[in-house]
C-alpha cells in the first residue's frame, strides 16, 4: 500500500513539472487562444477576461494585475 502510494504521488510530480512553463509563454498560449475564441470588438470583456484567468491556471498561474488579455 505504501509503494502504491509512492508511485501515485511520484508520477503526478513529475507530470505537474512537465505542464509547468514559464509566465510570459502561458500568457502567450493563452492570448492566442482568446483571440480565436473572442473578436477583438466584443462589448462584454468581462467573459475574455474570464476565459483568460481559467487558462492561466491550467497553467498554474493566476492573472496579473493590469494584464491585458
């Protein structure tokens, strides 16, 4: 039982580091996402906006005050 449970926690660090990826190319990845989704002249910001935090932190970052998705 204990090994079981060494090989679960080890495979999900390792699987954790491999998602990991620096701010400024998650913010990149994300913005370019949202610009397929969102036309550049859509009045409610507020669902962008949204939809960028959630792919921030499936990145594992949270948005930065001011940032401009």
């Amino acid at each position: 039982l204990a090994l079981a449970a060494g090989v679960l926690i080890a495979t999900s660090n390792t699987a954790w580091a491999q998602k990991k990826v620096r701010y400024e190319t998650a913010f990149a990845r994300c913005k370019s996402e949202l610009n397929a989704k969102f036309p550049a002249n859509e009045p409610e910001a507020s669902a962008r906006y949204s939809a960028g935090a959630a792919c921030m932190r499936r990145y594992g970052y949270r948005l930065k005050r001011g940032a401009k998705i």
